[in-house]
C-alpha cells in the first residue's frame, strides 16, 4: 500500500506544477494567456506524438501503466487547461485549474491508501470512486475556495461568493469520481475536473 502511495507522490509532483499555470496566467491578460497555452499545447502535442510513436521515451514515474500506448494524462491536463481560459471568466478559470492541479493531486494520494481506491466500480452503469475519494477531492477543492476569498485578486478578476467555489468544487468532485463514457470510451477526469467544475461555478455566480 505505500509502495503505491509513495509512487503517486512522485506522480502528483508532477501533477502539482499545472498549478503553475493558473498563478502565471493571473498575471497574465485572456488574450495573452491563451495564445501561450496553445503553443505549449501545440509542443506537448508533437511530444507525445513521437512518445507514442515509440522516438522517444519519458521517465516511468510520470507515466501510468496503461498510459504506455495511450495518451498520457498530462496532454488532457494541459487541453483542459486552454478550454477553462478561453471558456470561463479569468477567476473562474484560474480556480477551476487549481482544483484540477490539487484537488486530484489529493484525490490520487487519498485512492492510493484506500485498495482498488483509484479505481472506479466495475459497474459499467454508473461507474464511480469510493465515498472517501470524492470527500477527499471535494474538501481539498473548498479549501481552495477559502483561500481564494482572502487572496487580492487581479483588476480584470472578479469577486464570487463562498457558494460559487463550493459548487465548483461539487463540480470538481464529480468530474473526478463519475465516469463519463463516449461510444464507450471514459473521458479523462483532467478533463472533465475543471470543465464541470468552471460549469457549477459559472452557473451558480452568473446565473
């Protein structure tokens, strides 16, 4: 078991640097911040090209197994990264990304305790993480509500009540542990963690 949840803190540090993305972009104008992602976005892209196409090779411990032959989680976290900019108001989109950079950072280590923890039910109806995972997930994601509220925010950033970052980080929490499937395949939880989370919060403070 700690084998295993040693092995997902080397993976989650990794991880952990997306929240980079957020912090820079805070500095950063909508227009200016997407045309950086998107030539990032376009690197990564060739990157992972030639990784799949066996030219070159990335270390083990960024790498899940079943990633070897698939695209790895870090293309579809820099892609949801570029969609929460272009898609939400800059706040939203800069909290939206931190719960996808912490809260599934804290998601993963808290599965990796629990076994079969990351792992949703074998259920194909309605496949989801253990009650845990998702209270793990959904505080981590409150708690960076809280520091939200207390931090300056930017002059093109607005300010959204306590409410709107819990409803993202309902979002958050069921974009990580609800697995949603298209002609059969799951989509990536790093998509889907910021994108239902920007959605909630969007919904809940602008509607």
């Amino acid at each position: 078991m700690f084998e295993l949840f040693f092995r997902e803190i080397r993976r989650k540090s990794f991880h952990l640097t997306g929240s980079l993305i957020p912090i820079v972009y805070y500095f950063l104008s909508k227009e200016t911040a997407v045309l950086g992602l998107s030539v990032i976005n376009l690197i990564l892209f060739l990157m992972e090209w030639l990784r799949l196409k066996g030219k070159i090779t990335l270390p083990e411990m960024l790498l899940r197994p079943h990633e070897n032959k698939q695209v790895a989680a870090y293309i579809y976290f820099q892609m949801a990264a570029l969609f929460s900019i272009i898609l939400f108001d800059k706040t939203v989109a800069i909290a939206a990304i931190l719960m996808l950079a912490i809260g599934d950072t804290v998601s993963g280590l808290a599965g990796s305790l629990i076994k079969g923890g990351n792992v949703r039910s074998k259920d194909k109806r309605f496949a989801i993480k253990p009650f845990p995972i998702m209270a793990a997930m959904f505080l981590a994601c409150v708690a960076i509500g809280l520091i939200f509220l207390s931090l300056p925010l930017a002059q093109d950033m607005i300010h959204l009540s306590y409410y709107v970052y819990i409803a993202g980080a309902l979002g958050a929490t069921l974009g990580d542990a609800v697995a949603v499937r298209i002609k059969g395949r799951v989509v990536d939880d790093n998509l889907m963690i910021p994108l239902v989370a920007g959605v909630f919060m969007t919904a809940t403070g602008f509607g």
